[in-house]
C-alpha cells in the first residue's frame, strides 16, 4: 500500500497564455488563437505533470477563466456587480449575479476533461465548482418571476449534470471547489451560511450512489489568490465538523499553511467518517519558498500520527493560481512543489514501511 497524492487544480499559465488572455479581452486576439494557445498549455502541463511521477493529473485549468466561473463564461443574464470576496491584502474579487431565469450551465466541466484525455492515458482529476459557490450568483433583491427557491433547484439540476457527466467522462475524481465554506463562517459567524450551503451540497451529492461518491471528493482552503488569502484567521473547528458531514468519499484539506496544523490534525481525527480518505495539505502555493522533499515527509509523517494511514492521503493546500490573471506564483515554482509533494510523500510511505 502506498499514501496516495493528488494536486488540487490549477497550475500558472504560461506566460504567452497571459498575455494573449490579455489581447483577448481587448480583442485584439481571435478566440481560434486563444484556444489553440490554451490546448498547447494543456499539453505542456500534463506532460511535465507525468514527467513527475504523478500518479493523478490535472489539465491545471488552462482553458478556465477561473475556479468559480467558467458554469457561467458567456451568459447574457449577468450583471458583473455581485458579491465580493475581499482578501487579507486588500484586494477584493467580485461575482456577477443573475438578472434573470432560468439558470443553466453555459459550459460543463466534463469538456475540459475530454479535451485533456486526448492527451493522456493517465488517471485524471477533474475540479467542478460547488453548487454553494454558484447559490452567491442570486442577487439579494429577487428576480421577477424567478424565485430564490426555483433558482436553487436549477443550480441542484445543473451541478449534479456537471458531476455526473465528469463520471462518465471517466474522471479519476471529481473534486467539488469548496473554499467558501470557510468564508462562509466569516460572513456569517453564527453559522446559517455555513449551515445553509452544507444543505445545498448535499442536496446534490445526495443523488450519487455510494459507488460514485466513493469518486468524489470535496476542497476546503481559505482562498489563495495573488498570495492572499480571505478566511485564513477563521477557527477549522467551526468548519471541519460540518464539513464531514458532506456525502463524499474525499476531503481536500489546506494544511501546511496552518499556524497550528497538529490542532487541526486532531479536529479531523475526531471527526473524520469511517471509509473517506483525507488528502492533506503538504505544500503552500503562497508561500514563495519551494519545500523540500524531506519536509513534506514529516509533514506526511505528523498526519499518520493522528489520522489511520488507510484514509490518509496528500495534496496541495490549494490551486496555484485558481483566477487566469493570478501571476503571483510562477510555473516553474509550482511545479517544483508539486515535484517535493510526490517525492516527499513517497519517502513518508517508505518511512511507513507501506
């Protein structure tokens, strides 16, 4: 037996793809040419991501404009002044909101995940966002004829299709972006968010069986966006018993950017279900310095401490750069990490005796 390792999602874009995104969005570039430059990204990236040894790969979002929006790129019903995500260095992102009904998915995730196939034989982890993410696009002044109640249950509909279809696509994983349930308890340190998009999740991966939530799994971080993050000085203990309640098979946890990780280790072990495997943090994509091997294992080795090492695994903290315009972090940095996370979860199952 070995500790399975995973990355999380996205992974910088090539420079010429930056700037190309740029000139697209002046358009002073061809939508044929933005794609033919987001397939060789994906190309490049899951080659080097094979060249590492890495027994799951990611197409690293190329073709993403981000994490949270690519359900919604190129719907006419959107007014850009939604809600808005501010982060500890001040910057702030912001959602659009629905003007009107009824809500459908514009892209589905599964065509990313086909694209990426033709380049690959090797298992592959596709990234959807969550329903609850999606749920912060109703505006708080309702829409005429298209109820808060009826726009929940088209986005249940749509972001069980978005699953299934990565299933059927033969996704390895399907991992549901969660990085708001965190948020959530900042907003809300009462807890109805929080309570509220636990419900709607559910509601959602309550329809898979136990064979299909055996492949799904669900991302929790305090966002990391341009080396910041939104909800990094919210307490786990408010979210991590919550977040177990969630029917899936897998749980992403940010780890190794924590102040106190064996406090955090301890939460999960006293609250992870029988049967799920935890994938812990063991590199910190905002953290400029490059881990070593040598310290993901220990990292690796603290996990195995508190947690049974047959529902252990490990991960990034996060996405790399989860936005298109997130240049903070540089390809050759990320992938360095992601190299120490293979290597240095390999040297802590050796440790193991595994």
């Amino acid at each position: 037996m070995s500790i399975p390792t995973e990355p999380v999602g996205s992974i910088p874009r090539p420079r010429a793809l930056q700037e190309a995104l740029g000139e697209h969005a002046q358009g002073r570039l061809s939508e044929g040419k933005l794609t033919e430059l987001q397939q060789r990204a994906t190309v490049d990236t899951l080659a080097r991501l094979e060249a590492l040894g890495c027994p799951v790969l990611v197409d690293g979002e190329q073709s993403k404009p981000s994490f949270a929006t690519y359900p919604v790129a190129g719907l006419a019903t959107l007014d850009p002044h939604g809600v808005t995500l501010p982060f500890a260095d001040g910057h702030v992102r912001q959602l659009p909101h629905l003007t009107e009904g009824p809500f459908r998915y514009q892209v589905r995730a599964d065509s990313y995940l086909r694209d990426a196939r033709r380049h690959t034989g090797r298992p592959l982890k596709q990234a959807v966002i969550a329903p609850s993410a999606l749920s912060l696009l109703y505006p708080a002044d309702a829409i005429d004829g298209y109820s808060r109640e009826a726009f929940l249950s088209d986005l249940a509909d749509e972001a069980e299709a978005d699953i299934r279809g990565c299933l059927e696509a033969g996704a390895h994983v399907v991992q549901l972006d969660f990085t708001e349930g965190r948020l959530a308890l900042k907003l809300d340190p009462g807890g109805a968010l929080l309570d509220g998009f636990i419900a709607l999740n559910n509601e959602v991966l309550g329809r898979f069986d136990e064979a299909d939530r055996a492949r799904i799994g669900v991302h929790t971080c305090p966002g990391g966006d341009l080396d910041s993050t939104h909800s990094l000085d919210v307490d786990y203990a408010g979210l991590l018993p919550k977040l177990f309640q969630l029917k899936a098979g897998n749980f992403y946890v940010q780890l190794a950017s924590e102040p106190d990780p064996e406090r955090v280790l301890g939460i999960i072990a006293e609250h992870l279900p029988p049967g799920v495997r935890v994938f812990v943090g063991v590199t910190d994509p905002i953290d400029p310095r490059v881990e070593t091997p040598e310290e993901v294992r220990d990292r690796v080795l603290l996990a195995a401490r508190h947690l049974p090492v047959e529902q252990l695994g490990t991960c990034d903290d996060c996405g790399f750069s989860p936005f298109a315009d997130d240049t903070s972090t540089s390809r050759d940095v990320a992938f360095a990490k992601i190299d120490a996370r293979v290597r240095g979860t390999a040297l802590a199952a050796e440790a193991l005796g595994l």
